[in-house]
C-alpha cells in the first residue's frame, strides 16, 4: 500500500522523461515540487512543457515549481525550501536533469568546454543536489515514510558510443556516484537507485525515432519496440514510492536489453 504523505522532487520536470516522472508519482499518492530551467533555454517549448506538466500534477494533486539553473548550486537550498509550507519536506528527489549530446563527433577533437558541460549537468548536478537534499533530510525529524534518491542516467554508463565519448563519460560517473550514495546514505535508510535508460521515443526528433524503431524491430532491442514515457514514469514511481523493499543502490537497466551481451 502506498504510504502518505510523499513529495517528489524532480529536476527538469518540464521535458520528455522528466514529464513522465512529474506526473507517475502523483498517481502514487505524492504531491509535486518541480524545476525547469531558469533561463527559458528552449524557449516557448520549454514554457510549455512547465505548463503541461504542472497542468498534469495539478489535475492530480497540488504542486509547485522552481525555475532555477541545475548549474547553479546556489539555487538549491532556496529551490528546496519553497514550496514546503505548502506541501511538506521531500521524501523523494529525482535527478533528470540533462541534455543529449549536441555535438557528437570524433573523440580527438573534443573540445573543453564541451566536455565541462557535459560533466556539470550529468555529474556534478546530480553530486550537489543530492548533497543538497539528503542534508535537509538527516537535519530533520523524518517520518516513517520511505525515503529516496532516483538518479535517471543512461545505457550509455556501460555502453560506449564513441561519436558521444564525453556523454558516455558524464553517464558513467554519474553511475559511480548513485553507488556512493547508496553507500553512504544506507545506514540512513534513505535508499539511492541508478535508473539507466535506453531509447525513449519522445525524447528523439521524429527521424531517429524512425530508425531506432526499426533497428529495435530487428533486435536492437530484446523487446521489439522503443520506450515511452509511461514506462520511464512506472519504473520512477515504483522506486519512489519503496515497492522494492529492502532494496538500495540498484541498477535499473530501462533499456529493453539493449546492451546485453550476444554471440
């Protein structure tokens, strides 16, 4: 049975899989602290999403957002801190926050500041407001309430595809530090997951979902089709609402197989 009184936290909750993860918990019994980007980077798109999503939650339960750059470190505390008056201390907080890999190419012409980028918003994002959020946690009486950090990374942790070196890095590190979390938080009972996901329809322009469509039809995939957003939302709220009991730093492989070793 779902247990009461939950509030997610999720970054990036205006876009493709971060929407899905907005609105899964909500079903769950969680009400919804939210973040977008505070630059409006995508534009009228990105504006758009934010509204849909908290249109979504709100359908469902009550909600707040906070506009903030992941980036910026500062923000966090007072991103965390809002809305609490109106909707309680987290109990979850889900890291999506990211970008494809804009500039693919060859490995030995990476530049710097590329790679800086890339790094920050997988990795040290993820580092810090996880900081962030678990010190709120253990500087407060918490309830009997499960309680959890979902780190979304990405097949590409384990997978190499070398025209995306620097996104495949950010991923891997960002797998390494879900474990030392979960390492660290245990004795805490705050349980800390890796979700890595695969190909996700909604997140790719309409011709490459096209081809990865057709390849998974061939066997890229052990299930011949790509995910949708419903299937990343199933897997967060299952993890965020402790239907995996007594389970801690696991790797969640939402990748249909995908990368599974075949002769």
């Amino acid at each position: 049975m779902t247990q009461q009184g939950q509030v997610a936290f999720g970054t990036g909750s205006s876009r493709s899989r971060s929407f899905a993860v907005a609105t899964a918990p909500a079903r769950e019994a969680f009400v919804e602290a939210m973040n977008a980007p505070a630059d409006n980077t995508n534009g009228p798109a990105e504006t758009t999403g934010l509204r849909a999503a908290v249109a979504a939650v709100l359908a469902i339960g009550p909600s707040v957002t906070a506009r903030f750059a992941v980036a910026n470190l500062a923000a966090y505390d007072p991103a965390l801190t809002a809305g609490e008056a109106t909707l309680g201390p987290r109990t979850a907080l889900v890291n999506t926050a990211g970008f494809g890999d804009l500039s693919r190419g060859d490995l030995l012409e990476v530049t710097e500041g590329s790679w800086d980028r890339c790094l920050t918003v997988h990795t040290k994002v993820m580092v810090f407001l996880s900081q962030a959020f678990a010190t709120r946690l253990l500087a407060c009486r918490r309830s009997c309430v499960f309680h959890s950090i979902i780190n979304v990374t990405s097949s590409n942790a384990v997978a190499v595809a070398v025209q995306r070196a620097k996104y495949c890095a950010s991923k891997a590190a960002a797998a390494m530090v879900s474990k030392a979390f979960a390492v660290r938080l245990g004795a805490e009972n705050i349980a800390v997951y890796n979700v890595q996901t695969g190909l996700i329809a909604p997140e790719m322009t309409a011709s490459v979902v096209a081809m990865h469509r057709k390849r998974a039809e061939e066997g890229l995939t052990l299930f011949s089709r790509v995910a949708q957003l419903k299937d990343m939302g199933a897997i967060i709220a299952a993890l965020a609402t402790g239907k995996l009991a007594y389970t801690t730093r696991q790797v969640i492989s939402a990748d249909a197989g995908m990368p599974v070793s075949r002769f």
